[in-house]
C-alpha cells in the first residue's frame, strides 16, 4: 500500500516524508494535478522558475512587463518571447 495523507481545511494536504525524500523534494518545486485518461490522478512535481531564471531570454529592445511576467510565472503559465 503506498503512503497516506489527509485533506485539512482549506483542502491543504502533506506530501508524506518518505515520498518527499525518494524525490528529492523541496520548497523550490511546485505540483502539477492532472487526471490521467484512466481517471487516476497524476502528479508532477518540477522546479519553480524564478525572475533571475529568466534574465537574459528577452532582449532589451522588447517591451517587457516583468510584473505580468512574474504573475504568469507563479500561475505556472507558459511564458511566450516570440
């Protein structure tokens, strides 16, 4: 049987530890939830891109707005510098 965890309130949850450590996570990564086509949910779990990750893509000459740039970031969009 694989690791247990709770739903508390606000439906916040605790990745257990033995998990957390077989993956070698930490607070610099983020979760994506998906629901597989067999109905199963599927986690994946990657790196947060920071501002500084980003230094350097977007010439100077662009007209940037790295405050949208930010708030797309911590949505986990996907940015777009065509």
């Amino acid at each position: 049987m694989g690791e247990i965890s709770s739903l508390y309130k606000g439906f916040q949850t605790v990745i257990p530890s033995k998990i957390r450590k077989a993956l070698n996570l930490d607070l610099d990564y983020v979760i994506e939830w998906n629901i597989g086509e067999d109905g199963k949910v599927v986690l994946d779990f990657r790196k947060k891109t920071n501002f500084m990750d980003l230094q350097g893509i977007v010439s100077s000459k662009d007209s940037t707005d790295s405050v949208e740039l930010q708030r797309k970031m911590r949505r986990g969009e996907e940015l777009d510098f065509s």
